[in-house]
C-alpha cells in the first residue's frame, strides 16, 4: 500500500527553527509536496521537490532524498504566524497525490 | 484569473436532508478532487473527476455520496440523507491536465462547511 508518515504535532518557539519530517512509501514517484494549512482554511503551497537536494525559499527550505523515501520542511525564524499544520504529499506514478495526515505546529512566545 | 471556486461555505442541514456542494476549477483545469477533512484531521480524499468522467473514486462511501463534473457548469458533490458524522469541511482542489510540464499541484478552494444537526 501507499503511505506518508508525518509526525503528528511538533512545538517550537517564537524565532526558533523547527524540522518537519516526512517518509513515503508509493508506488513510484513523481514528485514531493508541502503544503501550510491554518485551522479552518484551505491548504496553500509551499514547495515541490523532485530531485534530491535542498529547495530554499525565504525562511522555509524542502529537502529531498529519493533514495530514502524521506523529505524535510525547514522553518526558520519562526513566527507565531507559522503556527499551522504541514502537509506534506507525494505524487505517485499515476500522478495521484498521496496525502500525509498533517504535522500541527504550534509555536509558542 | 479567478481560483477554484466552491458554494456555499457554509451549509447546514438536518438528519436526513440532502447537501450539494459545487466546485468551479480554476480556468484552464480539467481535474477536479473532492476532499473531505474532519475536525483536527488531515485531508481524506473523495474522488478525482474529469469532465463527464469519475477517474477514481476509492475514497467514495459507498452509499449516499456521488459526485459529476459535467460538460457544463461546476462539479458537484451531492450527499443524500446525511447523517452528523457528515459534518465536515469538503475541499475541492483542481489541477490543469497531466503533462511533463505539469507538477501535479493541486490549487484548493476555500472550502464547504457541513454542519449536519
């Protein structure tokens, strides 16, 4: 079967920096996904990954190690904003998305 | 270019009554996914549909629910006799057609919010 393991709540500290980490076992691969979801809103893109290696942009980078099966969402300098839950989803060789449950962050002063 | 559209946000019905919710994808898209998401939960996928066409619905229940994306107009996700375990935010995300160019990223409206006394 198809599967996206997550962690399923992290905390961290206002300013801190936190790793969210993501495992996948799918039926091929066509791509790694994070998403921000803030309770009661729609999820929003943060980054895709296809090759191996490092994706920064601002204070949020996205790690990949295909051979692994294993992603990383970075945050840096956190913000109270930040709190929200990360969404982390894989494509698969249908290009069907696979959905991990989700990573509550919850960030305190 | 608008995003994916869905009505209404906010719906509630009584045991037993029927519940429509509609999703416009965004312009140009030609898939459409219905999500469902309980309370502190993550997403659980419904069905994926093409235009006239239901590509996968695995996450279907078997009964009650049904969904189309018809030639014209929004695709719709209909939910009969509804019962309280119904009650939940419905996402529906759409995505352009499937092509090398074409990551697979899923563009989410803001969502239907079932509330079912």
């Amino acid at each position: 079967g198809q599967n996206i393991d997550q962690p399923t709540e992290m905390t961290a500290t206002e300013g801190a920096i936190v790793q969210i980490n993501c495992t996948y076992q799918t039926s091929g691969f066509n791509g790694l996904f994070w998403y921000q979801q803030h309770a009661g809103e729609a999820p929003t893109f943060l980054s895709y990954n296809v090759l191996d290696g490092l994706e920064e942009k601002g204070r949020f980078s996205s790690f990949l190690s295909r051979s692994k099966g294993y992603s990383y969402l970075l945050l840096k300098e956190l913000q109270m904003k930040d709190s929200a839950s990360y969404l982390c989803a894989v494509t698969d060789s249908n290009y069907q998305l696979i959905w991990g449950a989700g990573t509550k962050l919850i960030i305190k002063p | 270019n608008a995003g994916v559209m869905q009505n209404p946000r906010h719906l509630v019905r009584r045991r037993g009554q029927e519940a429509r919710l509609r999703c416009s994808p965004m312009k140009g898209h030609s898939h459409v996914y219905w999500y469902r998401q309980l309370p502190e939960e993550g997403l659980k996928f419904m069905v994926y549909l093409q235009k006239e066409n239901i590509i996968d619905e695995s996450g279907m229940p078997k009964e009650r629910f049904s969904a189309e994306f018809p030639k014209e107009g929004p695709s719709i996700l209909r939910i009969q006799q509804v019962v309280r375990g119904d009650s939940a935010a419905y996402f529906c995300a759409s995505s352009p057609p499937t092509s090398e160019q074409n990551t697979g990223e899923l563009f989410f409206g803001e969502g239907s919010r079932l509330t079912v006394l």
